[in-house]
C-alpha cells in the first residue's frame, strides 16, 4: 500500500467496493444475470440456498487459497488479507442485497434493463475509486495477478480468461442442478462487454480530477 495521501486513499478503496456492492445487487434484482466474477458467489446462493454475502466470503477464501497453492514458498504472506478484504466485500453484499430487497420486484424488461445499466454504471465507477487507491486487490484480481505472473500473459487477457471460466462454471452447475441458467444471463453478457467500456468513459471524464484527490500535497512534500 503507498502511504501518500492515505487516508483519502482508505476512503477511495472502500468507497469503491461499496459501491461495487451496489452494483451487483441491483444485477440480482434484475434477475437478467450478474456479473462474471459474482456469478459463483450467486450459483452458491440459487443452487445451495447459502446467503450470497457468506458465499462471497466463501467464494474469495478459496481463491486465496488456490493462490497459496499455486505460488507456494513464493506466497507472500500479506495476501491473507484478501481474506479480510472478502469479508468486508461479503458484509457489504450482504446489506446491499437487504437494502435493494425494499425495491419492487420488476416485471416489465424495460425496467430490468434499466437496473442492469444502473449496475454497470455503478460496478464501474467501484473499479474507478477501488483500484487506484491501491490497497490490496480483492481476491478474484489478486488469482489473476498470479495466473498472468506465472504465464507471462497480459492481464487483459487472463481476465477474459477467468471471466469466461467463470461463467462456464455457474453455467454448468446451475444446469445440472437446478435446470436453469440460475446466475448467467443477458445481463451477465452486458456487465462482461459493458463494465470495461464504461469505466473507460469514467477515467476520461474524472481521471484527472482522481489523480489530483490521490496525490494532493505529494508534490509539497517531494520540493
């Protein structure tokens, strides 16, 4: 974590995964899909009945887990505390999905559709704040970082990758066990395109205005 600026760097990283949690919760109320990385948490919630909040929790510790088997020695210990970012993530869900539950359940698509962009927009501008603060990176980023460290393979790319293999994933299980598309959907399809598209949107209008809030009085400091 860089010390420079940190508490305005603390209140960007949860800020942002806050309202990354928005995001996803209104996914679910639209009951058109959720997002690629959320859609195992969601398979575990629809098919096991397990509250989407611990099976968040439960998600990411596995990741971590698989982390530690893939580096081994190389594991550096500070990464357990993506375990603790996950239980924070899984909180969050947990109070967000209770909060949209107070919305009705909407039935028109055009309503649904609405509430899907609604939660791209908002699970972008999550990214836009969380990631720059550059804290520690949730569990499903930080099996990516390994997966591209150990292939030599952009990033861009293994997170097409896992994104994928994510959904093929829910996909599977949902199929075999409940005989639906449970957590995959339109909206699956268009959190994956869209998220990236949009938050590219975002950094154009705000970036400048991030970088100024991160690295305000740094530069007093370094003369």
């Amino acid at each position: 974590m860089k010390t420079d600026n940190a508490p305005v760097r603390i209140l960007f990283y949860f800020a942002g995964l806050f309202i990354m949690t928005i995001g996803i919760s209104l996914s679910v109320k639209s009951d058109l899909g959720v997002s690629p990385v959320s859609a195992i948490p969601y398979t575990m919630t629809v098919v096991w009945g397990i509250e989407m909040g611990k099976a968040t929790i439960i998600f990411h510790t596995g990741l971590v887990l698989i982390q530690i088997l893939l580096l081994r020695s190389r594991f550096q210990l500070r990464n357990v505390l993506q375990i603790i970012v996950g239980v924070i993530f899984g909180y969050f869900t947990t109070f967000c999905n209770f909060m949209v539950s107070f919305l009705p359940t909407p039935h028109f698509i055009a309503i649904r559709l609405s509430m899907m962009v609604v939660s791209v927009i908002l699970i972008a501008m999550g990214i836009f704040f969380y990631v720059p603060a550059d804290i520690m990176p949730l569990a499903s980023e930080g099996i990516m970082l390994v997966i591209a460290e150990m292939t030599h393979f952009a990033f861009s790319r293994v997170k097409i990758s896992f994104d994928v293999l994510m959904v093929i994933i829910s996909l599977t299980i949902c199929l075999i066990s409940i005989h639906q598309l449970g957590s995959v959907g339109i909206g699956t399809v268009i959190a994956a395109v869209c998220v990236g598209l949009v938050l590219g949107i975002i950094v154009r209008l705000l970036g400048g205005w991030r970088y100024r809030i991160l690295h305000h009085g740094q530069r007093g400091m370094e003369n």
